[in-house]
C-alpha cells in the first residue's frame, strides 16, 4: 500500500450535493447538503505565533526557527466543505489524496463515489 502511485493518481470526482446527517440541533436529521472544496484562509498576523516569530526574528542573528525543507509528500488530503441546505451549518470532511479533484453534477459510478 505505501508508495502505491495507483493510490494517489487517480482522478476523485465528488457531486455537487450530498444527502447526509445534519448534527446541528436545528434540523438534527439528514439533509441535503452542498459540496465545496474547502481552502485555507489567509494568514492573520495578528495571530499569536506569528507575532511570537516576527519578534523573534527582529535585529541581528538570522533564522531563528528551523526552516522544513525534507518535503515528501506530493498531494495534499483532499477536504470538502459541506453546508446544510436548511440551516447553513458546515461540516468539514476529509477524503483521500489525489491529483486531481474535481466537483461534478452527477453521482459518480464506482470506487471514487463520496
């Protein structure tokens, strides 16, 4: 299984709604829900390592912190935002890695099904 590339190459197809369970006490039954692609937001540099780093690297004496270079992997987990129809509520759900991901408006046939 590791270093399996037919793991990872395969394109995921993923619908573009999804009927499953809303936890949130509004509806608290399944609903159907939207599916996004979750993205990370902007860092804050308000947030508090960043300042804890920033004002570690004033003045003299270079990097202070280890810098990661040793990167190994070459995709990243792929995770859908879901939003609830009825009450808007989100959820988080991670799937598999792969290259390439893609949103459709059928259901797809097969393994890649979410």
């Amino acid at each position: 299984l590791f270093g399996c590339p037919s793991a990872t190459c395969h394109m995921v197809n993923a619908p573009k709604t999804l009927r499953t369970f809303c936890k949130s006490p509004k509806c608290n039954n399944h609903q159907v829900f939207k599916v996004t692609q979750y993205k990370a937001g902007k860092a804050s540099l308000v947030a508090q390592g960043k300042r804890r780093y920033d004002n570690k690297q004033k003045g003299f004496g270079g990097q202070t912190k280890p810098v990661f270079h040793k990167k190994a992997k070459t995709t990243k987990k792929i995770t859908l935002r879901l939003t609830c129809t009825q009450c808007k509520s989100v959820r988080l759900k991670p799937i598999k890695r792969a290259k390439h991901f893609e949103i459709c408006d059928k259901k797809p046939k097969g393994k890649a099904a979410y």
